[in-house]
C-alpha cells in the first residue's frame, strides 16, 4: 500500500479496473465485433464451454437434463401469461426464437406451437435444435441461419405474420446495443399485428460487470451488451411496441418485458 493514503484509495485489481475501462471506452468498429460474435457462438460445434454458454443438454451446467428443461419450463409459464393478451379469438400457434442455443425454449414450446422458427448465427445450435425437435416430432421447425452483420436476412427467409417473439438469454451477447436495436425492429416486422413479444436483456446498473462494452468480444461475450431499463423500454416503443409489463431477476440482471405490436388486431 502506498504510504499516505487511504487503504480504500486503492485499486484491489488495479489491471482489472483498467482493463474494464478501455473494454467500455475505446471501440472497435462494428464489422469487427460482428465477426468476433461469428467466431465464438461458431465454437459450439467442438467446444464444451461454449456449448455451456448456448444451453446444450449435458454439456456444464446443463448436465442436469431435468435443469435444462426448467429453462424452457419458465419461459413458456411467462408466455401463458402474456397470451391473455392476444387479440380476442385468437390462440399463438406459430414463433419465431431469436438465439434458440440447444433447443431447451423450443421444447417446451412445441407443447404449444404448430410451427416454430429458430433463429441463430451457429449452424451447430440449429443442428442440436433440429435433432431435439426430430426426436420428439411435436411441432414443425425450421431453423434459420444468419451471419452475424446482417440480421435483417430473417425477413427475406420466409417467417410472417407470426404470433409470438422470443429471445432469452440473447440480446446480452450481441455485439452492440445497437444490434439490439435492429433485432427488436426485425421482431416487429416478423410478428402480425396483435402479435406478443417477451424478450429478455441484461440490464445496466452502472457496476463494472454489467456495463456496456465495446471491444474484446471474446473477454467479454457474456455480459457485452446492456441496457438501462428506461432506455430498453424506450427502444421497444420506438419499434413499434406496446410494454404490458417487466419482471426483473436481479441476481444476474435480467430484464423481462412482456410486449405486444400494436396494429389494427390490438
């Protein structure tokens, strides 16, 4: 400890605080993190860990099938909530995944759905999505495969009029908030009028961890991108949303929002 000053004057992990600072400071270009994002969610055809991170049955934390499947469990109890909120007469029976990793939301929503859409930029993901869905035969799926720098790709390959949204554990890895952006603006496109929407983000809460980066992908991939509450709410009415409600997890500061697109159905 330097002589003189305060023990609270100084950096526990100097290099740490430093290191965060220029993640959150100094960009790379966006073409530079769209392709540091390709490479690593690519890394789940071989690697472990990152089959972990994308949720893979068997694979880390996941090694638990019965813990894997509350993923799915939890989001379709939210989505049974949220479809009070469809227009009158009318049941959700197709949607559209957005990051659907190992498949654990797609099960549990095919009990549900007729026709289900996943969407992500790891062809080894939709591999494991397909397998589970051939394996059970509940539902159709058609998986759908993007390169990171263009997202906007969905809406030429073939999903419309959809009824229901999802994205969970995704908008945190994207490599800019402003990719959020664009995503939640392609949902609105995606969905029917009337259609729901529930979409999870991590949310900002101005400590070093859960701050917005801008650089190292690769360090920072699990918590790259948040936002402030006021600020997402904000970019989901600018798309076109109506926010019905939020719940918060604040242990690992997630964001849920339950949405619906406004339009002529309600």
């Amino acid at each position: 400890m330097l002589k003189g000053f305060p023990t609270a004057f100084v950096p526990r992990h100097p290099l740490r605080s430093l290191r965060r600072l220029y993640d959150t400071t100094v960009p790379e270009s966006e073409a530079h993190r769209h392709s540091d994002a390709q490479r690593f969610w690519s890394g789940s055809a071989t690697d472990p860990v990152t089959q972990d991170l994308s949720h893979w049955v068997g694979k880390g934390r996941w090694s638990d099938e019965q813990k894997w499947e509350r993923i799915g469990e939890t989001h379709l109890e939210m989505f049974r909530t949220l479809r009070h909120f469809a227009p009158p007469g009318q049941t959700p029976k197709s949607m559209v995944e957005w990051g659907p990793g190992g498949g654990a939301n797609l099960v549990s929503f095919a009990q549900e759905m007729k026709m289900l859409y996943g969407v992500d930029i790891s062809e080894a993901n939709l591999t494991e999505c397909r397998r589970h869905m051939t394996v059970r035969r509940r539902a159709e799926f058609r998986p759908i495969l993007i390169e990171a720098g263009n997202p906007e790709h969905v809406l030429q390959a073939g999903p419309h009029d959809i009824d229901f949204f999802l994205s969970t554990a995704v908008y945190q890895h994207f490599p800019s908030k402003h990719y959020g952006v664009r995503v939640t603006r392609i949902a609105f496109e995606l969905l029917r009028a009337g259609g729901l929407a529930l979409i999870q983000i991590r949310y900002d809460d101005d400590t070093p961890r859960f701050r917005w980066k801008v650089r190292n992908y690769q360090r920072n991939a699990v918590t790259f991108t948040s936002y402030r509450i006021p600020e997402f709410w904000r970019v989901l009415v600018e798309a076109g949303f109506t926010p019905i409600a939020m719940t918060l997890q604040p242990n690992i500061n997630y964001a849920y929002f339950f949405c619906k697109k406004r339009g002529t159905d309600g």
